[in-house]
C-alpha cells in the first residue's frame, strides 16, 4: 500500500500533504542519545590516552599517526554495513536499538582488556595494543552509527535541529567525563606514575569505569526508546509497505544497492564533505600530536618548573576535557541561535573559533592558561557534531537514512586516514620532529573549513 499524504516516484518523494511524526518531548529527545553520553566517554578516554599507552609501550613519536589509523579505517568499513543493515532491520527492540545494543556489549569488552595489553602478550605488548585499539573501534562504531539515524528516524524536520543539539550536549558530556576520569582516579588515590612498559594504573582503572558507564548508559536508550513500527514509519514517510504481516514485519519496502547509493548521493553531502575533510584532518592532528606537542613546554605556573611526563599526561587529560564544557554550553543555545542566523553561519562561526584556538595554543604555555585556547576548540566541536547532520538529514530518502548516515562518515574517515598515513612523514621532514607545528597545521586546516561552509547548499539544499 502507498500511504496517503505522499507522491511516491523512482528517485524521490514529495509531500502531498502533511503528515508530520509526532512531537517529542524533551525528555523523550534526551532518551534517544543518552547511549551516546557513554560512547563519548570510551572514545574520550581513546582520544586523551591511546598515544601515551603506545609510548609506554615503546611506540616513537613519529609512529604514532599509524596507530591512529584504527579508528578512522573501523569507521569507513563498519558504519555503511551498519547503516544499510540496520536500514533493513524490524524487530522487537526496533531499527537501530539491536545494534546500539550489541556493540556496547562488545565496547565494554574492549575497553577493559586494553589497559591489559602488556599483560595479555608480554612478547608484543604493542602488537597487541594495536589489535585491541581495532577491535575498540570496530564495536565504538557498530554502537554509535545508529544514534544519528535514530534521531533522524524519531523527529520531525522541524525538531531535528534539537535533536542533534541535544545528541551534541551528551556527546560533550561525555568527552568532559572520560577525559577527566584519569584525574578523578589520582585524587581517588591511585597512582599515575609513568612506568615503562605499562599502563599507568590511573588510567587504567579510568577504562574500567568508563566501560561500564558505556553499557549502563545504552541500556536506558535500549529500554527507553520506542521506535516507530514498520507500518508507522512509512505512513510518515511515505514509504511503501506491503499488505501482508510478514512483509509489514520487514518494513517498507525499498532495497538499494550500495552502488545506486553512491551515484544518488545528495550533492549537500558532497559539499558538506569537503568542510568535514578539513575539519577532522584538524582534530586528528590535535588528538595525536597534542601530548608530544607540549611535553617539555608546558609549565606551572606555581612553580615554574616544566611539567613532568607523567603530570603532562595528566594535563592532556584535562585538556581533551576542557573543550566540550563550551560546547556543552553553546549546545544549549545553539538550535536557537541556528532558527535565527542560519546552520550554514552558526556552522562558519563555529570553525572559525576553533582556527583561532589553535593558533593561540602554539603561543602559550602556562598549563593554566592553555585552557582558553581549548574554548574556541570547543567551539567549533560542538558545530561540528550538530550543524553538518542537521543539513544533511533534511536531504536524505528516510528508508536510506542509516546507509547515506554511515556513508556520510567517509567525511570524517579520510582525512584522519589521510593524516595517520602522512602525518609521521609531515613531522618528521616538514617541521624536524617538533610536534607542536602540527597544531599550527591543524589551525590552517581549521580556517579553510569555515571558509567551504560558504559553498555549502549551492546548486544543492542545505541550509
């Protein structure tokens, strides 16, 4: 049957007349990404530790960039599969819920084995270490490729905006906890000295912790969250679902090639790829070079003496956790800010803010002061995680959103690919082993994504 209120063609569907999905209340939208709290704090505690676990482990610095090529390769290979699957998928649980739920179970896992790695194969500690960080990243991405269709799934257009906003303050919820965790553990008692060879305790029991605030967390999405049936779903969508209990039973009825996908992709997709590309090419380089980059610079101001390398760690720690206060904070704002101004100037507005906290970050380095920096990061984060899905998930087919979601990850796998591929070799012979260029280098690549923004939505949708 073809539900009423739509026009079905071939390539696309046109609204007759309206025939909106119910409206959601806060508490319901919160519901939807609170999983996602728990995610961010495992990739969290990813993000501010793996370079200092290789290093304990024997890595050099210059080596670091391939390690980090796990995650962004887990990412391109895993969230289309899962996409275009969970695209498929009716039962019980829902659409997206099995999978979300499945790969938290395996995350927990992950997460608690890798402080271990010196342990589990004493003869290769770093083989091993480099195993467990795939097999991490592998089960973050079966976990969190959901959330975003979830949220395209469950609201209406004119409340996506909130919800990915709000999918943005738990994110950043997240990444404040995970990355203050190891500190939380030294003023708990546990020691953060820096022994080669392995894994500093505070940061191990950090991972202990944040596996299992990862798997509480999904449970109440898990439980909390009602998605739409096979019938309902279409009827919003106006998509075609067979007469017959079983055909209802395995949704509306569309299946489309990987192949098809890619030569329909949306053309706002292509343009918001080339701002992604920048913008994550930035963030990698912070996230792999930041520790190095300030080892030996950063100084207490108390004091005046440089840090130590275990203390720097730690500091690290504080500031991966620093810049998602702000984008909690704008977060909040930012649906309100976008009704008014426009995604397209909030998302310009946000990068540019991260450009001018990487430049200022070279500049400075009092460990107190380094914080401000880290505001203007946080910035640009928070429009980095909202702005880009809110434009895209107005152009994209409903019955396809999970597979043109996981495919819209390309954006953020290829260049932090193309960074753990030419980074080492970029430090190494561009700036003579001095890491701290490469925040500078993240800073321009920072500025040239707030400048695509502007080409964003020409000769296609967007906003």
């Amino acid at each position: 049957m073809l539900y009423k209120g739509y026009i079905r063609t071939d390539t696309d569907y046109i609204k007759d007349t309206e025939m909106n999905k119910p409206k959601l209340n806060f508490w319901q939208i919160w519901n939807l990404s609170f999983g996602f709290l728990g995610v961010q704090i495992g990739y969290s505690l990813q993000n501010s530790n793996t370079s200092s676990i290789f290093q304990s482990l024997g890595a050099d610095v210059s080596h670091l960039s391939y390690f980090w090529l796990a995650a962004p390769l887990a990412g391109m290979i895993i969230q289309p599969i899962v996409g275009m699957f969970s695209d498929g998928t009716w039962t019980r649980l829902g659409r997206r819920i099995p999978y979300i739920l499945g790969g938290a179970v395996i995350s927990t896992i992950a997460l608690l084995l890798m402080p271990n790695c010196p342990t589990l194969l004493a003869v290769a500690p770093l083989a091993m270490g480099a195993f467990i960080l795939l097999f991490m990243d592998l089960s973050f991405n079966v976990t969190m490729q959901p959330f975003r269709a979830l949220v395209a799934d469950m609201l209406d257009d004119s409340q996506k905006t909130q919800g990915y906003v709000v999918q943005t303050f738990l994110i950043n919820l997240g990444a404040v906890t995970g990355a203050f965790l190891p500190l939380v553990m030294t003023w708990l008692g546990v020691s953060d000295e820096a022994v080669p060879g392995q894994v500093p305790d505070h940061v191990a029991y950090s991972y202990y912790a944040g596996g299992i605030i990862l798997l509480l967390t999904v449970l109440v999405t898990a439980f909390r969250t009602k998605e739409y049936p096979p019938e309902e779903f279409a009827g919003y969508n106006g998509l075609e679902c067979s007469g017959s209990q079983a055909d209802k039973a395995r949704g509306p009825v569309r299946k489309t090639g990987f192949i098809e996908l890619m030569r329909n992709i949306p053309k706002v997709m292509l343009q918001l790829g080339v701002t992604q590309f920048f913008s994550w090419a930035a963030l990698f380089l912070m996230w792999t070079y930041l520790k190095p980059a300030i080892t030996g610079t950063v100084t207490d101001p108390a004091t005046g003496a440089v840090l130590s390398e275990g203390a720097t760690q730690t500091w690290v720690g504080v500031l991966n956790g620093i810049y998602p206060i702000p984008a909690c904070i704008i977060s909040i704002f930012m649906s309100r800010i976008a009704a008014r101004l426009g995604n397209k100037t909030v998302y310009a507005a946000c990068l540019l803010c991260g450009a001018l906290g990487f430049g200022s970050l070279l500049m400075i380095h009092d460990k107190y002061l380094m914080m401000l920096p880290m505001v203007g990061i946080g910035i640009a984060w928070a429009g980095i995680l909202a702005m880009p899905y809110s434009i895209l998930s107005r152009d994209v087919r409903a019955d396809n959103m999970g597979a043109y979601m996981g495919i819209f990850n390309f954006t953020i796998t290829i260049p932090q690919i193309v960074i753990g591929l030419t980074g080492g070799m970029i430090v190494k012979w561009c700036f003579g082993s001095d890491a701290s260029m490469m925040l500078g280098l993240a800073g321009a690549f920072m500025l040239l994504a707030a400048i695509s923004v502007a080409f964003v939505g020409r000769h296609g949708s967007g906003n």
